[in-house]
C-alpha cells in the first residue's frame, strides 16, 4: 500500500506536470480559442484537487473521538452529594446539585482547553503543503522555454538560409495535402485531369485521392506500418479529414515523383521518389508547437 510520503511525492509531481501542461495550452492558445482552454486548464485543476483530497482522506480514514474525549466528573461534587445524603438528607441532595451546577457553568465560561482535532489539523497542514508544491510548479512552468516561439525562430533561421517564403495553409486536417498542392503548382507539375475548375482551397482532395490510391496500389509497402485493415485506412485518406503523415508523404513523393524535403525545428527530412529523374524539389514546413490543433504543415514557396 503507498506510505503518505509515497503519496505525497507522487501528487506534487502530478502537479508539477499539470502546471506544464497548462502553461503549454494557454501559450497555444488563439483569441478564438482562449476562453476554451482557460476553462478546460481550471477544470483540471479543479479535478486534480479533488482526486488529490480523496486519496488523502483515504489514506487517513476519518477521525473517532475516544474515551479521553469525555470530560471526567468533578470529585468534590461525588463527595459533596454523599455527604449531603448522609447529613441532611433530601434537601441538601437540592443543593449541592445546585451548587455543581454553577461550578460546571462557571469552569465553562472560563475557558477550558478544548481537546485538539488532529485529524483537521493533518488535512490542514496537507492542503498547505500541496498548495505551496502548486505554487512552485507554477514558478518552474512559467521559466520553462517557450517552445512555440523557439520552434518559429528556428524555422525563420532556417527558411531564410534556404532563400525560401512561407505559405500559410488552413490549420486543419487537410493541410498537409493543401501544402502538397500548393507546392505542386507552384512547380508547375500538374495535380491531375480532376483538378481542373477545382478552387485552391478545394485541391487538397486530389492529392488525398492520389496518395491514397497509391498505397492501395502498393500494399506490401505500406501494410507493415499499419494498425488497422488495408481498406479502413485508405477510406480515412481519401473520405475524411484525416491528418497524414510519413506514409503519405511517401506515396506523394513516387506519385508525383518529387523530392519532398520537410523542414522542423532547424532540421530537414528528405522523403525521395526513388528515381534518378525526379522533376523537382518540393518544400514544406512542420509545425509541432505553433498551432493550436497541434501538429501542422504550411508549403515553402521559394524567395522573389
């Protein structure tokens, strides 16, 4: 069973990486989106109090007073009250019950010291210690690098020594296939007969139909890398807004037969056809930390 030091450690880390958590969402954030993760970051908060709290009071039980609680009885009233039966009889029965009484009101007004809650006190000072970790983790989030900006910096660095202009492509689950078509054109390699009368913002759906018929087409090359069936995956890549990845990169590069090269915080990744005359080299930029959707690409058009 976990000791409370155990227990202890093991909540002021949850806190540590629940600050981190937060701070990265809330530097995520979008004016769109704020109120959205200024709410969800309380919420959590609010639920990691509250299971932290249940697992101390589990740990503890609940506090039972004991025989000790109980106030003793006065001696001199035990003795005075049988002597009162012994002397007089009923009537000083009367009054020495009068008299304890007033002695018991009078002790009481003065202030006895009350027995100490132990239990209360435990929680008390347990809710300060975790309160003090919550505020330390805050500290350490707020020095923590900011990875967003370092990421864009990055980036910039490396677009300029490549002579190469960002294109800014909807953040959504198209958008690496917008980047592919907007990289295409710009090449002047053609996306296909369907693409004809499309709008630029539509062009997305014949590079998605591309990669996913090439996969189906080739099986044995990309089955291996799968989690699911064939025929599942290929309807996620061609019908919906699935994001892609590596593999469709890949079916990109021997459809069209280009060079994709992928530039991602100050490095670069080169997806070949695996032919010796491919026709261009195409560019795009992946994002991990500067979009609020999470991971993102945009096309690199290159410098007038």
């Amino acid at each position: 069973m976990e000791s409370f030091e155990e227990m202890q450690s093991r909540h002021r880390k949850e806190q540590k990486d629940l600050q981190g958590r937060i701070t990265q969402k809330k530097k995520g954030a979008t004016k769109k989106t704020r109120k959205g993760v200024n709410n969800e970051c309380e919420e959590l908060e609010r639920q990691l109090k509250e299971r932290q709290a249940q697992e101390i009071a589990s740990l503890d039980g609940d506090a039972v007073p004991g025989i000790d609680d109980v106030p003793e009885l006065d001696e001199e009233v035990s003795e005075t009250s049988a002597n009162g039966i012994d002397a007089n009889g009923v009537d000083n029965i009367t009054d020495t019950l009068k008299k304890s009484s007033i002695t018991e009101t009078a002790e009481a007004e003065a202030g006895q010291p009350k027995k100490r809650n132990r239990q209360k006190e435990r929680l008390a000072r347990r809710a300060a210690e975790q309160e003090a970790a919550v505020e330390e983790a805050r500290r350490e989030a707020a020095n923590m690098p900011d990875e967003k900006e370092v990421e864009r910096k990055r980036m910039q660095e490396e677009f300029s020594s490549r002579n190469l202009q960002e294109k800014q492509i909807r953040p959504d689950g198209h958008c690496l296939f917008s980047a592919i078509a907007d990289q295409l054109s710009q090449a002047g390699i053609p996306l296909g007969t369907e693409a004809e009368g499309l709008k630029d913002d539509q062009r997305y759906k014949i590079v998605r139909k591309a990669a996913a018929t090439y996969i189906e087409g080739h099986p044995n090359d990309f089955v291996p890398f799968l989690d699911e069936p064939l025929e599942n995956y290929i309807h996620k890549i061609r019908d919906t807004a699935e994001w892609g990845g590596h593999l469709e990169l890949l079916a990109l590069a021997k459809t069209y037969n280009v060079e994709i090269c992928v530039l991602q915080n100050g490095a670069a990744q080169k997806i070949e056809p695996g032919t010796e005359n491919k026709l261009e080299t195409i560019y795009l930029a992946y994002y991990r930390h500067g979009f609020g959707l999470g991971e993102h690409y945009n096309s690199l058009r290159k410098a007038p």
